[in-house]
C-alpha cells in the first residue's frame, strides 16, 4: 500500500506516528501534504516519509489518501482531486462532520470512501474508532479495520449513530482527564504531592477500565464488590449521587452529540 496524508495537525499526524511505531507501514510507503510547508518539513525530516507540492501531487502517488485537514477546508481540498481519481484508489477522512454524501459529492463518482472518527488516545494504541463506508469492497473494509485496529478499538458503527459516538468516545477522553485531574486534586488536598497524586489518579482510571474490559461484568456489578456496608467507598459514592455526578455525564455526552448534530447543520459547502 502507499499512503498520503493530506493534513498532518494533530491527528494526522497522531495516526502516522502510531501506525509507524506499531510498523503497519513503512516511511517509504508514505507521502505527505500539509499547507504549512513548516510542519510538514519538519514531520518529514522526523520520519523521513516523502512530501508533496500540493493535494494532487500526493493523492497521485497513493492508493489510499488519508484527508485530515479541518472540515472547512476539506470541499476545497476534495474539489481539486476529483478529476484524477483512479480506479481502485480508497479516501479515508476523518473530517468533523463530514458526511458521506458530502464526501461523495466533492469527491465525484470515485473513489471508494471510509469515514473514521477516531480519538486522541489513537496515538498510543488505545484509541476508539468507529467506522462507516461508502462503495467499498469486502477488501477495503478489512484493511480500514487493520489500519485502525493498530490504533485501539475499531468499530463498524452506522453512520447516523455517529453524533452518539462524538459524544461518547470522541469528546469522552475529556470528561475522564477532567476526572483525573479532580482525583488528583482531592488527594492533593489530602496531603499527596501533586506528581504522586496524578500518576496514582491515572492508574486508577486505567485500572477500573481495565477491570471492566477484561472482566466482562457490567461496572455496577464491580461497583458493589469495592463497596462495604458502612464503609469509606459508600459515604463517597453518597457524595458525588448527591453531586449529580452520574446525570452530569449522561447530560454531557448528549450535549456533545447534540452539538455534533448543530455543527452538521452549519457544515461547509
């Protein structure tokens, strides 16, 4: 496979150096384009992937073509490659907002079209991805999944469903840094050094997600197993039920998704 990237900001360039690291491709393979020529040549001298004067130039060399520019830039960007598409030739955005259709309608007649949401957490291998196609092949499905299985969780999900995974797993590693952050700040209160309270704030996370994931049991179930009668977890618990703590995260992933639907509305043409 060649590979071009058409936008290397942060998560393009999140996604290059996870799949580089994990050796799903080469530097050799890929080809990149950013309208900073700064960024990209100082990517390029880090990685020592190949550069492109311009959208065109890069889509050219590449049998798959990752669009990672801002969804406000993405018409004008799609619009100079419709012409030159070939046969065969797969677009992968990852453009906010973008549907399908608006991809199709820039793009013309081909190429064939996945559409990823993927979240920050990709660069390290434990992002969530949620995946969505358009005249692809049972190929291309299978490579997209390969592609972004190297960077977490891959998951085919439909695209109306895409608002609730903004809400969930695209905006979700926010609300759980912001969790962390109050761990930390509560042990800090307590007496820990800000730099212990934070790396044991971070595992604990890490841990009950891990816990959840490998166990199986729903977290109610696991929940009641840290929880003794009387004890030290309950009187917590009764603080942050008391705080709206659960209704405040139900509210936020509905915010976000509901904003996502807003920002479709108000999309680029």
């Amino acid at each position: 496979m060649k590979l071009a990237v058409i936008g290397i900001g942060k998560m393009g360039q999140a996604l290059l150096r996870r799949w580089l690291a994990a050796n799903w491709i080469t530097a050799e393979q890929i080809t990149v384009y950013d309208a900073d020529p700064a960024v990209m040549t100082a990517f390029a001298a880090e990685y020592t992937v190949q550069t492109a004067v311009s959208p065109a130039a890069a889509a050219r060399q590449a049998d798959w073509v990752l669009l990672a520019v801002k969804p406000q830039v993405a018409p004008s960007v799609l619009k100079t490659l419709a012409a030159d598409w070939q046969p065969g030739q797969v677009l992968v955005s990852i453009a906010a907002g973008l549907t399908l259709a608006d991809l199709r309608g820039w793009s013309g007649r081909q190429p064939a079209i996945v559409r990823v949401m993927p979240n920050l957490p990709a660069v390290i291998g434990q992002g969530v991805s949620a995946i969505c196609y358009d005249q692809a092949t049972t190929e291309i499905m299978a490579t997209a999944q390969s592609m972004f299985t190297v960077c977490g969780l891959a998951a085919d999900v439909p695209e109306a469903l895409f608002d609730a995974v903004t809400g969930l797993s695209g905006s979700g590693p926010a609300y759980v840094l912001m969790m962390i952050e109050a761990l930390a700040d509560g042990a800090v209160a307590q007496g820990l050094s800000r730099q212990q309270a934070l790396q044991m704030a971070a595992r604990t996370v890490e841990g009950a997600a891990a816990l959840v994931l490998e166990s199986q049991e729903h977290p109610a179930v696991l929940r009641d197993q840290i929880t003794s009668p009387g004890g030290t977890t309950a009187a917590a618990l009764r603080v942050l039920e008391h705080g709206g703590l659960r209704a405040a995260v139900i509210d936020a992933v509905g915010a976000a998704a509901e904003r996502s639907r807003q920002l479709r509305t108000d999309k680029p043409s």
